[in-house]
C-alpha cells in the first residue's frame, strides 16, 4: 500500500521535507541566537553603565570616537559655557521635563554639548539656569550622538528658536556658530537645582524592535518547521485513503484511472 512513496512525485516531495525542516530548524534557531545575544548585550551594557560611574574621569580626547566601549565612561573637559539650548520631550522619574543643554568651548576650538540637567514641565527659556561664567572643568559620562527616531529621541522639526529635537552634531551644526564635538556629555550632578539626567546604555545594546523581530522570526521558522511536517502527514494520509478505496473499489468513475495507477505502483 505504501509503494506510492517510491514513485518521483513522492521522491520529490520526501527530498523537499527532507532539506526543509532542517533548514527551518537552523533559520529559527540562528534568529534565537541573534535574540540571545541581544539580551546578553543589554546586561552587559547595563553592568557597564553602572561600573563606569565609579571609574576615575578621563580627558575627552582620550574617549573619541564615542563607541559602544567608550560610551557612558566618565569623561572630564575644560572651557567656558557658550549657547544655551533646550530640549524638549524629554522624561525622568516617569514626568515630562525638557534638558538644559549648554554649549562648552574648549581650548580646542570645538564646542562639546553639555547637559547640565533636567526640569520639569514644558520649555521655558526663562526658568533654565544660566550656566557659570568663566572658565569651568565638566565632569560626566560620555554620550554618542543621538539618532531622532531611535531610543524615544524626537525627530519632530519646526522647533522654536532656542531647542533641538537631538542632540547630535547634525542637529546642532545649523544652531550654534560653534565646530561641534560628535559626541555630548550629561553631568553626574544637575548644575543649579537641576536633576541630573542619567547616562544610557550604547546604541543597538537594549532590547528594542529590532531584538524581539529577532524572536517573532525564530517563532515563524519553527511554525514553519512544523507546518512542512504536518503537510506531509496529511498527503500521506490522504494517498493512503485514496490507496485503499482504489483497492475497494470505492473510487468514482472520474477517479478510476487514477485508481489504476495507483494500485499498479
């Protein structure tokens, strides 16, 4: 009765599941892998974050370019406080709020931005504390540049003169007459009242969209694993059926010639 499986249209579908299971056993489980180490990444960046605090600050120079290695180390730099901005849409401790950020001109001649802290509510000028005059050494964990769209960061435009949506070097280049660092830095303690607004584990280290797409896709390949098995089953079933009613002679006249050549095999 299962001299059929010997037939090519059988040879084909047997090779088929025989190279597609494996196939989607291995898709799913590399996806998973993918999604492992996304995790693993976010603990390790998030232990970093923490052990960076205590670490001894080192000279801006010595971080750039900002990496996943080199971002949220403490990082001390000198200059004097330039152009202030705002930045708004911006949380902490679950409340809507907006960043001070000033701009810090370094014996260098580039600009670093610095955020001196966070206040609540929306954005007003006139109750940001104006940074100190002088000369003045920051201390702080190093930042990368930020991206609109990624990490919450607003990519909305047409802001009022005075605020960026990002803090970034391509964000700023057309507000502040200043060559800019690519890079910023949050200081560990507010400056005038202000909360100090917390360092960040490095791009591409949490689990954002892109880690749980990694899990839906090991979820479809197994699916499909599994969906190839039960297909075959079911082809096998129904050949076996159409099989033994040949044998009966329970096959429609329409039928018979398949009968035939199915009995005949």
């Amino acid at each position: 009765m299962y001299r059929f499986l010997l037939t090519s249209r059988w040879w084909g579908i047997n090779v088929f599941v025989l190279l597609a299971i494996p196939f989607c056993l291995f898709m799913g489980s590399w996806q998973l892998s993918r999604f492992q180490a996304r995790v693993d990444t976010s603990h390790q960046a998030t232990k970093q974050v923490e052990t960076d605090r205590t670490e001894a600050a080192r000279p801006l120079a010595s971080l750039l370019p900002v990496d996943q290695s080199t971002s949220g180390r403490q990082t001390t730099a000198t200059g004097r406080y330039g152009k202030q901005l705002l930045v708004p849409g911006r949380q902490l401790d679950g409340k809507n709020g907006y960043y001070v950020l000033t701009l810090l001109r370094t014996d260098g001649g580039r600009a670093l931005p610095v955020v001196r802290g966070w206040l609540p509510g929306k954005p007003d000028a006139a109750k940001a504390p104006a940074a100190p005059t002088g000369e003045v050494t920051v201390t702080g964990s190093l930042q990368a540049s930020e991206t609109p769209g990624d990490n919450g960061v607003s990519a909305q435009g047409g802001l009022p003169s005075g605020q960026t949506a990002a803090i970034s070097a391509a964000s700023l280049v057309n507000l502040v007459p200043y060559q800019l660092y690519d890079a910023w830095v949050t200081l560990d303690k507010g400056d005038s009242g202000m909360k100090a607004v917390p360092a960040t584990a490095p791009a591409n280290t949490g689990l954002d969209l892109k880690a749980f797409q990694n899990l839906g896709y090991t979820g479809e390949w197994f699916v499909f694993a599994g969906f190839v098995v039960f297909m075959w089953f079911r082809l096998l079933r129904r050949e076996v059926e159409f099989a033994r009613d040949a044998e009966l002679g329970l096959v429609p006249e329409d039928d018979t010639e398949e009968a035939v050549r199915v009995t005949a095999v």
